[in-house]
C-alpha cells in the first residue's frame, strides 16, 4: 500500500499504537494543540515516537478552541470530575465536535500533500460520552471528506470496535512502553490516578497482562 495515510497523534495510548501497528502506512502524524491540560505533555510522547520512527510530524494550534469552547478538559485541574469514564459526569470533558474539527485539517493536510488516508484511533469505549468518536460519526465524516475532496480522502478507525484493552494488548505484541504515553487530563507531571481515563489506563493495562510503569499521584 505504501505511506498514503495522515494519523491523527494525541501522545496517548490508542493513537501511539496505531502510529505503531501502522507505521508503514502513515507518512504524516498530526498532533492539535488546542488548549487542554493535558496537550503539552502528550505533545513531547508523540514527537518522540515520530522521531523513533522516522515519520514527520507537525504541531497545528488550534487556540480558539481553547478560548471559545466549552469544556472542563480546557480549564483547570480542579475542574476534572474524578470516578470511572463511564460516569455521567465525565460529559463535562467532552469538547464540542473535537474530532470533526481535528478531522477536516486533517482531511485538507492529506489531500495537500497528496496522501489518501486519514487515521484516528477512537474506540468502543469512547462510545458512550463521545458522539464524534461514534461508528455512525465516523461513517458520516468518512463519506463528507470523501465527497469534499478531488482525491477522494478515506477516513480510517479501525480501532472503533475494540475495547481500551484490546488496544492494550496489540501494543503488548509491539512491544511498546506505555510509559511513555501520557493520559491523565488533568495534565500534571505524574498521572493523578483518579480521573476516568487515568483510571480507564490503569485497568486496560493490567487486563492485558502489561506491567504499568506509569507514575501515579494514587
């Protein structure tokens, strides 16, 4: 198939395996600056892993998401609910149609630089907070970014039906190291162990039999 794909890279876990079982494929990873706490950190993994790998990778700001839109993942460590990702509490992390706005860059990098594919790594588990991580988002988003340009780019998510630990143990079989992968929207140095993805980390790790080197506040 050869390097067609742009993949959207956070730093995280999901999208740092995909850079990996993927990286054969993608000739561009993009990682979007857009306020949240925990941007800066995840920001340093994913330009490592791109380094390591030996894929370009670009930082594309995104500031007025940070200053317009509504969202406890862009204002403060104590605005963070705590408790599993699941929790109805957890809405208030959601920043409106994030991925669509990711998406369409996105969509307009690859045709600009003559690649068919984009990538991003939502999950199943992601379903049920995050509308634009929705199977029915990502089929509608693929078939507008199809129609909306000359090459027709492909919007690739072929980890929407896994669970976070099925991610875990494709990266298990990689042989990555999830400490170097950053996840805790409250955006300290060490990982605060109490929000939900910190919590939604933790447990997909040890599902997957994986050694967790993270560093945890609790």
């Amino acid at each position: 198939m050869g390097k067609d794909a742009v993949i959207i890279l956070s730093g995280g876990m999901d999208s740092t395996t995909m850079l990996y079982e993927f990286h054969d494929e993608i000739a561009l990873a993009i990682t979007f600056d857009y306020g949240s706490l925990q941007n800066k950190r995840e920001q340093k993994f994913a330009d490592m892993h791109c380094k390591k790998l030996g894929i370009k990778h670009i930082i594309i700001p995104l500031e007025f998401m940070g200053k317009y839109f509504k969202s406890s993942l862009l204002m403060s460590p104590d605005d963070i609910p705590e408790g599993r990702y699941d929790d109805e509490n957890m809405r208030s992390t959601v920043v409106p149609f994030r991925n669509g706005i990711m998406l369409a860059v996105a969509c307009g990098m690859a045709e600009s630089n003559g690649l068919k594919r984009v990538m991003m790594a939502n999950h199943a588990g992601d379903h049920a907070i995050y509308p634009d991580c929705r199977p029915e988002f990502v089929a509608a988003m693929s078939a507008a970014m199809s129609a909306g340009t000359y090459e027709n780019v492909e919007l690739c998510a072929p980890y929407t039906g896994l669970s976070k630990t099925d991610i875990a143990l494709r990266g298990k079989q990689l042989g990555i190291n999830y400490a170097e992968t950053y996840s805790c929207y409250k955006g300290g140095e060490v990982h605060c162990g109490k929000c939900g993805t910190c919590q939604e980390r933790r447990e997909a790790l040890q599902a997957a039999g994986i050694d967790d080197k993270t560093p945890y506040q609790s």
